[in-house]
C-alpha cells in the first residue's frame, strides 16, 4: 500500500500534449485532453495550479520547452503532482521518463494522474510506469524501422520517395501512387539551368537573376532562392538516376523521364566547383553559419580586408555581413569582427546555453592540458569540473580561443543570433 495523500497538499500540473498532426489538429487534440482532464479534477476534488500546452515531438529527450519547464517548477516545488491524459503523453523516450522516475523517488512528485490510473512513489505503481513509458519508445522505434523498410522498397522500384522536385510533379492516379511525372511547364526551364551552367558557364548566382527576370516560380507559386538553384543544379534525379539517403552510398535507376544527359549534369557540377573555387578561398572564419541575418534570413559571411599603413605594414580587418542569397538587395552593413566579439561578451550572460555539451568540451580542455603538464613533469591542482562558471569560459574562449574554439562555443549557445545593421541580437 501507498502512502495516504492528502489531497489539499497536492498542486497539480495539467500537461497536454499532440505532436503527430497538423498544428490545426495538435491543437484540437490538445483542447480535447484539457477538457477531458478537467472534467476528471473536478469529479475527484484535484487542484490544478497550471495548464501546459506541447506540441513538441517527446521522441528525444528533454528537447520539448513546456515539459523542461514543468520539470524545473517541480523542483523548485511550485508542483508536486501531474495531471495528463495518458503516460506517453509525459515521454516517448527513456531519458524523460527517467527524470520522472527520479522526481517520485526524491518525492518532488507525489502522484502522476492519468485519465485511468495513478502513479506513485510506489514500486508496483513506478515498475508499471516505466513499462508504459518504455512501450511508448517501443512503438516510436517500430515506426521509424517500418518508414524505412517502406522507403527503401519504394527506391528499389525506382520511385523517387519525397515530394517531386521543381520540373516534374507527382502522380495523382491511384494506380501510379508515387511516381513523378515531367512538368510540361517547368522542366523546359530546369533543363535551360543546366545547359546555363554547363554550356555557357553561368554561375548559379546568374541563373538565380535570369530565373527571377522571366518570373519563374515553383509549383507552389514561390519564386526561387539562390539555394534552391544551387540544391536543383546538384540533384543527380535530373538525369535519371538518384541516391537515398543523400551520402548513403544506395544509388538507385529511377522510372521517371529524365530531363537532362549525365554527361550535362556533370559538365554542370564541373563548371561549379571551378566557380567556387576561383571565387571562394579555403578560409574560415569563427563565427560564420551561426547567424542569420535579421531581414532576410539569409546565412552570415565573411571577408577579409587589407589596409597600408603608413610604416609600410598591412592591416588585416574581418567583416561579416549578410550572404544576399535570400534577397540581393538587402540593406544590411557589415561589423568588424572586434565589435561582433565586444556584442557578443555583452550578450552571453543574457542567453541559454547547452551546459551539457560546454561542460563536455571544457573536460576535454582540461585533461589535455593536465597530460601536456605530465608531458612535461609539471604538477598542476586538479581543477574541479563543476567549480568553472561556463558563462565565463565561453567569456573567455570568444577573447582568446582559436577560430574552432570560437564556433564550438558559439553552437552550444541554445539562441538564435541574428545580424543586422551591425548589431547583434537573440531570438
């Protein structure tokens, strides 16, 4: 037998959750199960403190914002007890379960209420938790093995297994479910992108102007990005042939028609790289791919200049700025990389950071270090992991870490940064 529960002691948290759907319809799902709950405290006398609404996938752990909220309100005892439609509403996956497993044992959780049964800081109660729990991960992991399995058949037909790409359509015959077929209105231009390309040399930057000089637009109505041009031109389906997934090494003989000749589409990506090459260098810059710019969304660049000085010297300035490659007229300037350094030591303090993955990097920083001293026969005091303050080492890292230390930090910061009118700002 359980403890006895007062239930005037109890705070309850009503946690929804519907990730599967459409936002229309995670939403409804959503509604349904607070109504259902509600209607189930009012019956059994249970006073709910506050309603969390998720739509986030509970698939991987500790990755949806409302449920690590409800977590940290648990232990610092705003809550002490859940109230849900079912336990896979709390988790799909055994991380989360085992943070709600550890909260019963602590007794930071009381009960967990679901619409037909009750979890305590029981044995029989928690083994009967984790079981539903873990059956939940059970079935997301058949599902993810059946799509694959599915797809894979699907590619050994020779049927390309997503939405068709701009110049074909897909099939809507019942008898010809997932096959594509050639765009009569698109593909002419999709093939004239390549022969561009690879006939007359054009860039992809060229092709993307003369794509919006003629009004070209999707099948969806949309004009083309600059990445949407460079994403068809490296698309191997175009001449009959396609790799599923990208990387994987499973290249399959396709049953649509192709629109161009392999020898084209590698004329094309020829002409690619020698443009990419004669325009762009192998430098890298630290803080390059983790911002976006604040008008366009366009990615971040970078560019080196040089300067005479009068004693004969050269300086070298780094500025960043915005790509353009969402829009080519984008009005906004460029930030020496000094005073991109100086807002982003300003704005540490105020963002999250993945403490995990930072810690993770500092310990490797530190027995490197420790193994140099012994190299060297040096004794240095154990520095206590713990005892750091991570907002500080990444303080320190943006001043004086190398240009890979610099990105390491900058990618466990958990906010968006974006570039505009050379300030820096957090979404």
């Amino acid at each position: 037998m359980g403890p006895t529960i007062n239930k005037e002691d109890l705070r309850y948290c009503l946690y929804a959750r519907k990730s599967t759907e459409s936002d229309e319809r995670q939403a409804m799902s959503i509604d349904s199960q607070i109504k259902e709950m509600l209607q189930v405290a009012q019956r059994e006398g249970i006073r709910v403190t506050e309603i969390k609404r998720e739509s986030h996938s509970a698939k991987e752990t500790l990755q949806r914002p409302e449920f690590n909220k409800m977590i940290d309100e648990i232990r610092s005892e705003k809550f002490n007890a859940i109230l849900t439609w079912a336990p896979d509403r709390l988790s799909r996956n055994a991380g989360d379960l085992g943070v709600i497993v550890d909260l019963l044992d602590q007794k930071k959780i009381i009960e967990i209420r679901t619409f037909s049964q009750k979890f305590t800081n029981n044995p029989n109660e928690k083994f009967l938790l984790m079981i539903l729990g873990a059956q939940g991960k059970l079935e997301n992991d058949q599902k993810g093995v059946n799509v694959k399995r599915g797809l894979r058949a699907k590619c050994e037909m020779g049927l390309w297994p997503a939405p068709a790409p701009i110049g074909y359509l897909n099939e809507k015959r019942t008898d010809r479910k997932g096959y594509i077929m050639v765009d009569p209105e698109r593909s002419p231009v999709v093939k004239e992108m390549f022969e561009h390309v690879g006939r007359d040399g054009w860039s992809g930057r060229k092709v993307y102007k003369w794509l919006r000089e003629i009004g070209f637009k999707s099948q969806y109505g949309k004009p083309l990005w600059l990445s949407n041009v460079y994403k068809i031109l490296n698309t191997p389906l175009y001449y009959g042939e396609f790799e599923y997934p990208v990387k994987s090494g499973n290249w399959y003989v396709g049953k649509h028609a192709p629109l161009i000749t392999k020898a084209l589409f590698e004329k094309t990506q020829e002409k690619l790289k020698s443009q990419w090459a004669m325009h762009y260098d192998s430098k890298e810059f630290a803080f390059t791919k983790l911002m976006r710019c604040k008008f366009c969304g366009s990615g971040v660049t970078a560019q080196e200049k040089f300067k005479k000085l009068k004693n004969g010297g050269t300086a070298k300035y780094v500025y960043y700025g915005c790509t353009r490659s969402k829009d080519l007229h984008c009005k906004s300037g460029y930030i020496r990389e000094e005073e991109l350094v100086t807002q982003l030591l300003s704005l540490i303090d105020t963002m999250g950071i993945d403490e995990l993955g930072l810690r993770k990097n500092l310990k490797e920083e530190i027995e490197r270090h420790e193994r140099f001293n012994t190299l060297l026969g040096m004794k240095t005091e154990k520095v206590k992991l713990h005892d750091v303050d991570l907002k500080n080492y990444a303080k320190h890292t943006l001043n004086n870490g190398s240009q890979d230390e610099k990105r390491l930090v900058l990618s466990h910061l958990k906010d968006q940064l974006m570039l505009g009118e050379k300030m820096v700002t957090m979404v």
